[in-house]
C-alpha cells in the first residue's frame, strides 16, 4: 500500500465546476469535503467547498505553467495532456475522527483515513475501491498530511482515491496556523490528485509534473494516459 504521509500543505486555487459540452458524457470526479464533528480548522467547509472550485477550474481555462497561483487543474491537464475532466463537489459530515492531534490541533494520523473512508462510502455510495471511479477528499481538521493510492497498490486492481488536510484552504484564506509552513495553496492537493490518476507509476516522484504548473515529464503523461487516459476526455 502506497498510502503517502506527506507533511505537504494541502490546498486549492481557481473556478467552476466543468461541464462538457458536445461529444460524449465523461466520468467525473467525486470531490467531497468531510467535515468530522469537532474538527479545528481555521477554515470553514464553505471556504473549502469554494477552495476547490476554484481551484480545479474548469475546461476552457488557459494553460499557465510555471505558476502555481494562477493555475487551475484543467488549465494544466488540457495543456499537458490535451484531457481534461468534469467534477462535483458534495460535503459529507461525520462522526469525531478518532486520531491524536499536532499542537495546532489538526489531525496528525494518517489513520484517520480508515474512519473517513467508511463514513464517506457510506454517506455517498461512492466505492474508493473502484477503477471506474476517480476521488479527491479534503479532510477539514485534516491538517497537511495528505496521501493517495496509485493504480499497482492492488495489482492493477487499481484504486483512485487520494486525500489532503485543510491547510492548504488555510494557506489560501490567508489564516494559516502556527503549525504550518509558508506554500502554494494548491501544492498537495495537485500532487495527490495527480497520483490518483494514475502518476507516478513508471518513474515514482523523480520527474517533473509533481505539483501544479509543473511540464509534465514523458513519463508522467504517460501514467497519466494509461491509467485515466480513456477515463478523461478530450478538450477540443
């Protein structure tokens, strides 16, 4: 299991949601803000909602790379891979996360993944076990460790599912916490969802394409192509 524990600030930047025009329907990416009773944040799960529509953008945005605060995740993928993707964005409250806490009180566990999982499934019927799907939570009080699963964690049996904290709506509100560094609010939420498309397979985390805005390396387009490839859809 690839699960990766990445004290990354997690986060967002620009838009709406996509919605295809002309040719056929695409698959589209369940983006959901879970909200745990008691969760610290200092951030609300409106803020984060409005976070991650702007920040994924939508089909007919302009590629910026090289910049990640005035890049959208459609941008990126249309100019890097002539793909791009629909989405939705729900908010799913749950039960306390049974997780220890840092000293800014932000979840510090990547366990907290087990709890999250289920109440999600649940809440939503969304199967994170499934290739047929493609799934990106924001975890308020989640903090900056982030994580997703890569398409050989189950032989092929392939899981696109990934997960960030909160800090990076934080970053991006302009309220950050003691606990947390100064960086691009869309760091680890780019870097995660690029890993639940399937990245990072051929050659890990060595080549560019890591975070938003960056030139996709060869290898990463093709992960990219091969694992989420016929899933995307074209933006012409």
């Amino acid at each position: 299991m690839r699960f990766v524990l990445a004290l990354v600030v997690a986060a967002l930047l620009l838009a709406l949601p996509a919605v295809a025009k002309g040719g056929p329907t695409p698959s589209r990416v369940n983006v959901v803000v879970v909200v745990p009773s008691g969760y610290v944040s200092n951030t609300t799960p409106s803020q984060a909602v409005t976070s991650v529509q702007s920040w994924l953008g939508s089909p007919s945005d302009a590629a910026c790379i090289g910049s990640q605060y005035t890049c959208t995740m459609e941008g990126w993928f249309k100019h890097e891979l002539g793909k791009v993707f629909d989405y939705d964005v729900q908010t799913v409250a749950m039960a306390p996360v049974n997780s220890a806490v840092d000293a800014c009180g932000s979840y510090s566990s990547p366990f907290a993944y087990f709890q999250v999982n289920a109440a999600v499934e649940a809440a939503t019927g969304i199967d994170l076990d499934s290739n047929r799907q493609r799934t990106m939570l924001l975890l308020m009080g989640g903090g900056g460790w982030a994580g997703h699963f890569a398409p050989t964690d189950r032989g092929n049996s392939v899981q696109h599912f990934g997960m960030v904290g909160d800090w990076g709506v934080m970053e991006q509100y302009g309220v950050r916490n003691s606990c947390q560094l100064v960086d691009s609010p869309a760091h680890g939420f780019s870097h995660e969802f690029m890993g639940m498309m399937g990245a990072y397979v051929t050659s890990g985390y060595n080549e560019g394409g890591l975070f938003l805005g960056d030139v996709m390396s060869p290898n990463i387009r093709a992960d990219l192509l091969r694992y989420s490839g016929k899933w995307l859809y074209g933006a012409n």
